[in-house]
C-alpha cells in the first residue's frame, strides 16, 4: 500500500500522486508499488531491505546522494502473541526530492505522522522530517518500556501469591522483550553515531540539535532497558528460589508426616504378629488399652524430637 502526502502551511495533508518533495509511505508495498518507487531513481534494493524481518539497522548512501537508514522499532505481538513487544526494522530513503518511508506492517510510529497527530513537518526539509521520525521511534521504545514495566510488576505481585509455573513463564517473556529492544536500541545507536557524520544532518544548527537530543534519547532507552533486564533477572531467580524452598518445605513436612504416621502402624503390626506373651499380659483385657496409650507416647514424643529438631 502507498500513501502519500505533502505538506501544506504546517500540517500534512494526503495527496492522490507522486509530487516534488512529497512523502510516500509504503506499507508492505506489493512488487508493482516497488516498480513504482524505483521508477523516481530509487533502487529497488532500498525498498526491500526494510520488508525482510531479520534486517539489521545500517545506512546506505547511493553516488547519486540517496541515502538509506534502516532502524528497527518497537512493535507489540510481532511474532509471538505472547510476547509483550517486539522489533521490527522501518526503512527511511532520502532521495533528492523524495522522502520514502518502507515498513512491513502497519505502526502506531507511522500513523501518528500521515493522520496528522505530529504537527509542524515539513517534507521539503527531508533531513529534519527524518529526525523528527526518529525521535518518535526513541520516544516509542521508552513508552513500550513503561508498558512492559508495569506489566512485570502485576506479574510480581502475583507470583507473590501462587506458585505456578505460568507466572513466571510469563516474565521470561517480558524479559525476551528486554533483549529484544536492547539489541535493537544499540544498533540504532550506532546508526545514529553515523548519522551524525553526515553533512546533511549537520547543515543546519536546529537539525544538528534535534539529532543530539534523539542520541541522549536513544541511550537513556538503553540504560533503562538494561536496568528494567537485570532487576527482572534477579527478581525471577529470587521468586525461583523462593518457589524452590517452599516445595522443599512442603516435602519436609510430607516427610515428617509420614513418619510419624508409620509409628502406630510399628507398634499394632509388631503387637499383631504371632508372639507368644506371658498369660499375664495375652489375656489381660487391658493390653488394648496399653497398647494404644504407648502409641500415643511415642508419636508425641517424636512430633517433640521433630519440632526440637525444626523438621516440620
């Protein structure tokens, strides 16, 4: 699918052709749209960089000046609906009068830009409208981070009171988020550092600094997923050993319980086998009543020995 648009005074407005200094926004364009773009003197490897899931963030600069950054950004269930969020990679083609965006899927990034919510753009300025883009994908991945945040403590709160697997199943998904983004964020970062050796992004002083503020942006969403990773790690090893100790308090106290359990049935079985006792004792009519009173002797005093020796 393409769409494309143009700004008129301040805002973006969606336009029905291919103009000068217009942004077309390509949603896993079919092979005819790819045709399409590449007919404006875009290669057609730009444009299908961006569409393959796996592609690393990088820059590509043509001889003719056209220009290619391929970052990745956040995306929620992007390949598995259990997984809180994860990476995709966006295309970005700077051509000489084109700005050409390229994503497999639709995202919220993109449609905050063509529906209007991001005002004040400008497609003739291509290098400060590509900024402006990029600021919104840092800003993304720090709002997806609270999101993933939040969600781990509801799920800490509830392995504070259960012992189910399911639980914790559901925090390694979050933690895989985590790695997600952390290794999407440090290549950003890298393709930002070059960016920032490009004369273009540096031809104006507002560019340059919007281009500092979307490197602190991008590193402070590093340091905070790197903190939000290692605190989820220790926080699933401590409930892991917790859930751990209380099974092996469980099965202590099965353990104990049996034992004392099996001393009435010693006694009876040793009492009911073929023994011959003296008359005294064979056909006393109190030995019943002996019997079960040693019983309840010796299981007291081993429910005393267990709890001295703090085996419940």
């Amino acid at each position: 699918m393409l769409e494309y648009f143009k700004n008129q005074e301040l805002d973006l407005q969606r336009i029905d052709e291919i103009v000068p200094n217009c942004w077309i926004n390509a949603i896993n364009p079919t092979q005819d749209e790819m045709k399409q773009i590449a007919a404006l003197g875009i290669p057609q490897d730009f444009v299908s960089y961006p569409l393959d899931v796996d592609e690393r963030p990088r820059i590509e600069e043509e001889d003719d000046g056209t220009i290619l950054i391929v970052v990745r950004i956040p995306t929620s269930n992007a390949q598995d609906p259990d997984i809180p969020y994860g990476t995709m990679p966006l295309g970005i083609i700077l051509a000489e009068k084109y700005i050409v965006t390229v994503c497999s899927k639709p995202t919220s990034i993109l449609d905050a830009f063509s529906s209007g919510r991001i005002t004040k753009l400008s497609t003739t300025k291509r290098y400060r409208f590509t900024l402006r883009l990029l600021m919104a994908v840092t800003t993304r991945f720090l709002d997806a981070l609270r999101d993933i945040n939040k969600l781990t403590d509801e799920l800490e709160d509830m392995l504070s009171s259960t012992m189910k697997n399911d639980v914790l199943i559901r925090l390694f998904k979050c933690q895989k988020s985590y790695v997600y983004f952390s290794q999407a964020l440090k290549q950003n970062e890298l393709v930002l550092v070059k960016m920032s050796r490009l004369s273009g992004f540096k031809r104006f002083e507002e560019d340059e600094d919007l281009l500092q503020d979307v490197i602190t942006e991008n590193t402070q969403a590093i340091d905070m997923t790197s903190i939000s990773s290692d605190i989820l790690s220790g926080m699933m090893d401590a409930f892991a050993s917790v859930i751990s100790n209380n099974l092996n308090v469980v099965m202590k106290l099965l353990a104990s319980v049996t034992i004392i359990m099996e001393i009435p049935n010693i006694i009876t079985g040793f009492m009911g086998m073929n023994v011959n006792f003296p008359d005294a004792l064979q056909y006393n009519e109190s030995v019943p009543f002996i019997v079960l009173g040693l019983m309840i002797a010796v299981t007291f005093v081993a429910i005393y020995i267990f709890n001295k020796k703090d085996w419940f």
